[in-house]
C-alpha cells in the first residue's frame, strides 16, 4: 500500500468522523472466563483463545501465556501497525524489521512480598530496529509520530481511569 492508497482508505472514515465527531468514539472490548482447574484465564481474542496463568516466577507452569507479555505484545503490535502506517503515510520506504519490548518487573509487588515493591513494571523499554534507507530526520518524525498515534503506546504512558466493579451470580 502506497500513502495514496492509505489516504483513500481512510478519507471517508476520517470525513465522517469530522462531520460526527460522536462517530468516533467506538468501544472495544475484551472478555476472558475464569479456569475452572487452576489459576487462568482464557481470553477471547478475536482470532483464538489465550489462556493466561501466574509467570514461573510466581509459582505458573510456564505453559500458560503471562498478562505481563500479554501486554508488551500488544505495545508492539501496535506500534508496529502505526510505525507501518505512518510510514506509509509519509512517503518513508521501510523494507521490514522488527519491533520488541521489555518490561522490568520486581514480582515481589504482586506476591505481596515487599510493601515497597511496585506491582505492574517499572520500567518499558521499545525498540525498533528497521530495514531502511531514511534519513535521521525521517527516523525520528517516524519515532514521534509513532508514539503520537499509538493507543496502546498512549494508554500505558497517560494511564486513564479505569472503573472496576463486581458482580455475583449463584449464592
């Protein structure tokens, strides 16, 4: 797909959304049914079930998926999708490459084993490395741009609300 091809694409849905800017607001969301054997999760992706389980680090198989790579998984296919749409967009020819992430986890946190320790990473680290001939400038308005139209980029680093409730069925 060349930057015509893209702009043609979305110019309908990008119009629209001008005109209706409620039109834009959509909901994605996610469910997952709790294992009945076990600590897990199994979680609808769309496209397969995912069951998660606890990380070998606190106690899991290993056989299960972790959330923590869950999500660093979904930071880099999002960022690779928009890396790849804003260099469409642009003009800037990137034959291919890989993009990787890597958390820094202290598990005392979430087995409760230090009051100090954070839950949830404390630090992200992501990479990109490119087949390219761009030229710095380019490199680095690609990188801008990027983390600028990344959701899952934006979400972790300007954390919003999140509600949480409950409910109980059965008695």
């Amino acid at each position: 797909m060349n930057a015509d091809e893209l702009r043609e694409l979305q110019a309908p849905f990008k119009a629209r959304y001008r005109e209706d800017p409620e039109a834009a607001q959509i909901v994605l969301s996610a469910k997952g049914s709790l294992g009945e054997d076990g600590i897990a999760c199994r979680v609808e992706t769309g496209k397969a079930t995912v069951e998660a389980g606890l990380h070998p680090s606190t106690g899991g198989s290993g056989l299960q998926a972790c959330s923590g790579d869950m999500l660093l998984e979904a930071l880099v296919a999002c960022a690779g999708v928009t890396l790849r749409a804003v260099a469409t967009a642009t003009g800037v020819n990137v034959r291919g490459g890989t993009v990787s992430a890597e958390g820094v986890l202290d598990v005392r946190g979430t087995l409760g084993v230090a009051k100090d320790a954070p839950v949830g990473f404390r630090d992200i680290k992501l990479h990109f490395d490119l087949d390219t001939d761009a030229s710095p400038e380019q490199l680095a308005t690609l990188q801008k741009l990027t983390e600028r139209y990344c959701v899952v980029y934006q979400t972790i680093r300007n954390s919003p609300p999140i509600e949480v409730s409950q409910a109980v069925t059965g008695g």
